[in-house]
C-alpha cells in the first residue's frame, strides 16, 4: 500500500516553483516553474504553499499558457486581492509524487549538501546550489573555510563521467575529477 494518505501536509516537501504575480482581475496567477519541462509541474498535485506558517493546499481550477507566461485559476481566488495574497509563495509538493530516477540522474534536492572531494582526496566544500546553463548543469560549491586555493566558490560542471566519477547519497559525497584551483 502507498503512502496516499492525503493530511492536507506534505510529508516531504519539495519546491517546484513559485507563484508569480496577479494577471488580470479573475484571480489568476502567474507561475514560475523549477521543473525541467514548465507545464509538467501541473503534473505533480496536490500543491501546497506555507500561509502564516501554516501548509495550505491549492486546488487548480484551471491553467493556460498566456505569451512567455504560465497562468494559474486557483479555486475560491476570483478576484486580483485575493490572488495578490498567493503572490511570492514556493510550490511545494511532496517528493513522494516524483518519479523515480534511472541510474546517473539525480535531483537536485539530493545533490545540494553533498561533499565534493577529488580523485586524489582534497576536499572541494559543500554542493550549495545547483545551476542549469543550457548545456550542463553546475555545482555551486561552497568552499571549506581554510582552503589552500583561497577559494570561497567553485562552480563544477555536472557532466556524469567526465568530471562526476562517482556519487554516493548515503554518504552524501560526490567524487570528481577536478583541478582544485579553478
């Protein structure tokens, strides 16, 4: 049996976007997604955002693409004031509801607070965010206070086999092939 149990609060919280700004007078939204393919965060319900410290589930009435933009119909929001009260909130979903990863991916959820040590053992610093530059994704590491390189940040390219030789999440470490002067 899975874990289907709906309380109203995500068990694991995964943000997924965010809600933009108010468009038009209706109650619609616009949405700003962190999802590979955009439209495919509507295929992760149902959404809940943080109100006064509080999880609040949204239920979807309607959505649409409008120019550049995603808009959103939340149900109950049908004027702009109480659409601008939903603007700047993170989407949150519970990972449950994420497919499962093939060998090599990775969310970045997992990735961000991982180790980063080389081949030859010198210790990168900590993953604290992660980049998507159209051709690969990049680590942003945050560098151990007393580096030997002076370093604050380094900025890896996340290329599977090439640099990433191996990534262990247990351990919550990742080994790469990378000269700790850049």
């Amino acid at each position: 049996m899975s874990k289907q149990l709906n309380t109203g609060v995500p068990e694991e919280p995964i943000v997924l976007g965010k809600l933009g700004s108010t468009y038009g007078i209706r109650g619609w939204l616009r949405v700003f997604s962190s999802t590979e393919d955009a439209e495919s965060i509507f295929d992760y319900q149902p959404w809940f955002i943080q109100q006064a410290g509080k999880w609040q589930q949204l239920e979807l009435e309607s959505w649409k693409r409008h120019n550049q933009d995603l808009i959103i119909k939340v149900k109950g929001v049908d004027d702009r004031e109480a659409a601008n009260l939903l603007t700047n909130r993170e989407i949150v979903v519970d990972s449950a509801q994420l497919p499962a990863l093939t060998d090599g991916d990775y969310y970045w959820k997992d990735l961000i607070g991982c180790q980063v040590v080389t081949t030859s053992g010198y210790e990168l610093g900590k993953i604290i965010d992660m980049m998507e530059t159209g051709s690969n994704d990049v680590m942003v590491v945050k560098a151990n206070l007393k580096d030997a390189f002076g370093l604050k940040e380094r900025l890896i390219p996340f290329l599977d086999g090439q640099v990433i030789k191996k990534v262990d999440l247990t351990a919550q470490a990742i080994e790469v092939d990378w000269d700790p002067g850049f």
